[in-house]
C-alpha cells in the first residue's frame, strides 16, 4: 500500500472535514468549493481502490484478499452516496451527513492501513 | 422522503447504514471463512447486522408501521449492545472472537452504544403519539 496516498487521502479529508465544519458552524449549506474537495478526496480513493488492489496481487503479505479488496472499494462508495443523501435536504442535518461520510473515510481508511500492516 | 428521516433523522439514517454495512460484511465474513471458531459471537455479529439494517429501513420508511419497527429495532439494539457489552468483559471464554458490540463497541469507537441513545431520542420526538 502506498504511504504518501495514504497520507494524500487522510490530508485532504481533513480539509475537507473542515470546510464542512465551518458550514455546519455558520449554518449554511455546502457550495461548490466544498464539493470539489470531496470530489478530490474521491478521485484519490479510486486511485488508492486501483493501486491497493494491484499491490495486493503482487505481494505476499498474509492478508485476508477478500476484506482488503471489499475496504478498497467500499470506501469509495461512501462519498457518493454521502453527498446524494446530504444534497436530497439543503439544511444543516443534510451538511452533517457530509460529516458522517468523511469521518467514514477515516475510520475506513485507518482501518485499511491497519489490515496492511497486519499482514507484513 | 417520510418525516423520520428528515432533519437530524437524516443524520441518523446514515450513521446506521453505515453501521449496518459494517456489521454485514463483519458477520459475512466471519460466518463465510471460519464459522465453528465462535459460533456464539458470530450469530451475534449477525444479529447485530440484521438489527441495524432493519432500523435504517423502518427510519426510510417511515409512517406510524416504520415508527413501532424502528422502536423494536432500536430496543432490541440497546439491549444487544449492554448485554454483549457486559459478557465481553466478565465470560470472556464465550467470545473467541470480537462482535461489533463487544466491549460496548470499543472497537467502533463506543458508537454503538451512543447510538441506540440517539435513536430513542429521536424516535421520542417523532412519536406518533405526541403529533395527534
């Protein structure tokens, strides 16, 4: 697994957790900045569900295939559906989803590493 | 979209779904590649799965049916998670292996044990009895 996406991911989710945060304060709904940043995060999630599974093919680690590969890709489920049931109610409780969808990422993500690690 | 997943309700419906995504391919997982291990703790990370899912489609649906099966589920949630959460720490011996309400869902940040508090709370406020 790649340590500096690893770190791109957590970096840019952290930044987008806190535009988030700032709307969630402010109560207002989210812009477009807001979505670019998720949509970031996004496009570095399908580059890690890519690049993890084909590191997966060529170690040989001791990891469980079928729960490393269903983290890759459940991970970039999450975003996409967040943002659907976030932009279904333009309120704050739709903006608080976006909150849940990120730290989703996190914790899927920190997870992820551990399940790498684990196996070396 | 019915009333009880609007407003805070949203938020609640995507916490237990993903909640009940987590718990599925826990117990998929588990009772898929190593069933005999803990039978005990495995039925009961699929009792765990079946109970999220069941509260994420009752608060989608919604009406007066949604709100009793979401009230169930939620209950049936709280109790899970505090008698789970009690016997993994005093019958250890009965849990080779961890569930999602083990140790009161140390493992998943103590959410499950905040969130069936979150549930009641909200299922209070939307009663049906309260609105007529």
């Amino acid at each position: 697994m790649n340590a500096v996406l690893l770190w791109l991911v957590l970096a840019t989710s952290v930044v987008a957790l806190v535009m988030v945060v700032v709307h969630l304060v402010r109560d207002e709904t989210a812009g477009d900045p807001t979505f670019l940043a998720l949509a970031v995060v996004e496009v570095l999630l399908l580059v890690q569900a890519v690049l993890g599974s084909v590191a997966l093919a060529g170690t040989d680690r001791e990891i469980s295939g079928v729960t490393f590969v269903s983290y890759l890709w459940s991970i970039v489920l999450v975003l996409p559906i967040g943002a659907f049931w976030s932009l279904a109610e333009r309120t704050r409780a739709g903006t608080a989803v976006l909150l849940v969808a990120l730290l989703t990422v996190v914790a899927l993500e920190v997870r992820l590493q551990s399940l790498w690690a684990v196996g070396g | 979209m019915g009333e009880l997943s609007s407003g805070p309700g949203r938020v609640l419906v995507a916490v237990y779904a993903v909640f009940a995504v987590a718990a599925t391919g826990r117990s998929l997982v588990q009772l898929g590649t190593d069933a005999d291990r803990a039978p005990l703790a495995y039925s009961l990370s699929l009792l765990a799965a079946l109970v999220y899912l069941a509260a994420t489609t009752c608060l989608l649906v919604g009406g007066r049916r949604g709100w009793w099966a979401a009230l169930v589920a939620v209950v049936v949630e709280a109790v899970g998670v505090l008698v789970v959460g009690t016997l993994s720490y005093v019958a250890t011996d009965l849990f080779p292996d961890r569930t999602v309400w083990s140790h009161f869902g140390q493992g998943y940040g103590f959410l499950p044990l905040v969130l069936p508090v979150a549930g009641l709370v909200w299922l209070r406020r939307t009663s049906p009895a309260r609105s007529r």
